[in-house]
C-alpha cells in the first residue's frame, strides 16, 4: 500500500494569481499530499480487512501535523464560473482553508428544482482549482459521476447521506472506484443508522480503496430540532471508535441556518473532530440550493478566527468523554423541547377545560399517573424521589400555565 497520490495538481507559480502569499493555499503535489495525510490508511487491496480488524490495524494519529483541522469550504452548488471562481479565489486567501467544494449533480427533494450544472460545473470547478491551487471535491451519487469527476481532476470524491442509505448504490459506486486511489469521504447515512455508515466502509475498503474518511452531517429526526439534521454527536464519535478513520464535521447540513454554525463548530472542535466542512457562497442570498446556510468567505473568515482549535495530542479518554458530554447535550435539548411541547399541549388542555367548564386540577388523575410513572421509572433505574421532584416541577408549572389560561378567557 502506498500513500503516494497523483492528483494532478499543477506545481506552478501560476496556483496564486490572486497574488495570496504561498504559504496561505495549498499548491503542488507535496502539499496536497501533506493535506492528505490526514487519511489514515488502513488495509491494502490485496489484503482488506474487515470493519472490526481496521482500529487494530493503525492507531496513528489522524493529522500529522498536531493542531491542524482539515477546513473544507465553497458552495454547496457549482452554479456559474463567475461565482465558483470568485468563491475561491476570496476563500484561498484564508489561509485555513485547505480545499474547495462544491456539488455538481444535486439531490433535490422535489423535481424541477435546480439539480446541479453537471459536467459544465466540472469545468468551472477544476478552472478554481487551476487558479486558486486549491484541490477540489465533489458528491458522485453514480458510476457516471465517479467517471466524469475523475475527467476533470477532482481530488476527493464524496458520497452523500442521501445515497449511503442504498447498498445497491453503495457498491456500484465501490465498484467504479475498484483500483483507483483517491480519497473518499463518506457522510453519514440520512438515518441514524451505524451499521449502514459502517457498512458503506466496508464496501470500498474491499475495493482497494484506502483513504476513507468520515462526514457526520447530522440525521433525520422524527420531530423538529432547531437543528436542520440532528446531531447526534454519539453516533459519528462510536464511528471513530470502531474504524480508524479521520472524521469531518459537515456543520453546515448540521445546522440549515447561519445562527448556529458557530457554536456548532465549535463543539465538533471540542468533541476532537479531524477537519470541518462549511458551506460558503460569494452571495449566499442568491444561492440557487441551502442559501440559508451558506455564509460569505468573510463571515467564514470571522467565524474561523472565533473558533478554539484543540490540540490533538489528547488521547482516547478526552475524545470518549467528549462523545459522553454530547450525548448529554443533546439529551438535554430533547428534554427542553419535549418540556416546551408539553405545555403547549398543557395549555390546550386547559383551553378545552375553559370552554367546557371542567376544574383545573384534577386531583385523582395525577395521583394515579405519577403512582405509574415512579412505577415505570423503578424499573428503569430511578429513584422515587427522583421521578417526584421532576414531575412534581413539571405539573405545577402546568397547572400555572392552564390557570393563567383560563383567567386570561375571562
Ligand atoms: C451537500 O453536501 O451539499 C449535500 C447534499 O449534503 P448531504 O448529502 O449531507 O445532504
Ligand atoms: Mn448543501
């Protein structure tokens, strides 16, 4: 196995015609392969190994550079030249931005909304890379895709949540890519589902392919979040814990919004992610797809220079209580929601009491309803007087809440 690439990246002078000093973009193929090194290569294709095998084969750490992040920034579509090259060229003059991306075949939920520039978009996009030195990556969803990005000199190839969900498409893609060693980023399945993630992995670590990396982009959630694909936290972190691959935090798909990008990159900092995705658009309010998430390379710029870059130095224990720690936190944002959606609920009760004269309290019922639920809750492992304080909180602010309801009708 090797790790040397050929990624067709130009060693010229020409890779900063924006006059952005060296050192700020990444440039020839000694770079690019620096970057890389990111990649922690696990098997060889004559020898695969299963997912189990694969954090026994190579502890090495994910960068080799300490305190590196991969930052990974551009359009979530290829739209025109003008604004993939404008992207860049203002996203290569911050220094740390290390590639460029941007979507050319589109999954839209609905037909007849914009669906990517296809191959056209393949022009533009390598045109930013030759005049930025930034290497490029794209989503392939098909054999064709995989045919065409590699004609026009992508370096990484990711594969979306969307199409992750289907084995069949899985291993079609696995099969296109058999022999050929580029970097392929996979991002979680749109289900929250591990096995599938893992499975994905599975399937081009038995292609030969040997520089997977991971893409947590949050997960379909049965009920709203303020969040548009629920993080999750514990699920990529039980990844890296099973396969010894890099993982990217995609904080844009996390989010759906500008507000929370900040913060939300900032915790996949804190919880030892290896590298961060966000989109960025030179006129986000005219983006053709997710312009409520992209942000200008300025604001990106800010938002990168608010962040705490962690050291990567810490071991397995500080990354394992990190995904601990995030489990918690998003138990208790599940918690605040389902407290905000009972009162609501509460206080239709109370609407409906008012208009036909039914009491507030109505002693009996509680009673019998926290007797079931320190019931169920000793079963679970609770304390009684755990179970009582809570719900003893919880009924009196409804209780509050419906008599304000009822005296306001008045
Ligand atoms: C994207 O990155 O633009 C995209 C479509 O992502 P996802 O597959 O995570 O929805
Ligand atoms: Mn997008």
């Amino acid at each position: 196995m090797t790790n040397d690439m050929h990624l067709g990246i130009e060693e010229t002078d020409s890779c900063h015609p924006s006059g952005v000093p060296m050192e700020s973009a990444v440039c020839g193929q000694q770079e690019l392969h620096n970057l890389l090194n990111v990649l922690r290569p696990y098997g060889t294709a004559q020898n695969p190994v299963g997912v189990r095998d694969i954090k026994q084969v190579d502890s090495s750490p994910a960068f080799t550079d300490q305190d590196t992040s991969l930052i990974i920034a551009g359009p979530c579509s290829v739209e025109s030249e003008d604004q993939i090259i404008s992207t860049a060229q203002a996203l290569v003059q911050i220094p740390e931005v290390k590639m460029l991306r941007g979507g050319i075949w589109k999954p839209r939920t609905r037909p007849d909304a914009f669906e990517g520039r296809g191959e056209q978009g393949l022009v533009w996009l390598r045109e930013a890379k030759h005049a930025t030195g930034l290497p490029i990556a794209t989503e392939v969803a098909t054999p064709e895709h995989v045919e065409l990005a590699l004609k026009y000199e992508v370096d990484v190839l990711w594969i979306g949540a969307r199409t992750v969900v289907n084995p069949f498409s899985v291993q079609q893609l696995a099969d296109a890519l058999n022999g050929v060693d580029i970097p392929v980023f996979i991002k979680n399945p749109v289900s929250p589902d591990l096995n599938l993630w893992l499975g994905a992995f599975e399937r081009f670590l038995k292609a030969g392919l040997t520089q997977l990396a991971a893409i947590h982009r949050g997960f379909a959630y049965y009920k709203e979040t303020p969040y548009r694909n629920f993080p999750m936290w514990e699920i990529p972190i039980e990844l890296t814990q099973r396969l010894n691959v890099p993982l990217i935090t995609d904080v844009s798909h996390i989010c759906g919004n500008r507000e929370l990008l900040q913060a939300t990159a900032q915790k996949a900092l804190d919880l030892a992610t290896d590298g961060l995705m966000l989109e960025c658009h030179i006129n986000p309010d005219a983006a053709l797809t997710d312009g409520k998430q992209q942000i200008t390379p300025d604001e990106l710029k800010l938002l990168l220079a608010n962040l705490t870059f962690r050291s990567r130095q810490s071991g397995d224990v500080e990354r394992d209580l990190a995904g601990l720690r995030g489990e918690i936190d998003d138990i208790d944002s599940e918690l605040l929601q389902l407290l905000a959606r009972r009162m609501e609920v509460s206080e239709q009760i109370g609407e409906y009491k008012k208009r036909n004269n039914v009491t507030v309290v109505q002693m009996d019922r509680w009673k019998k309803i926290l007797a079931d639920h320190i019931a169920t809750g000793e079963e679970m492992g609770l304390s009684a007087v755990l179970i009582n304080k809570v719900f003893d909180a919880v009924h009196q602010a409804s209780i509050e809440r419906q008599g304000r309801v009822m005296g306001n009708e008045d």
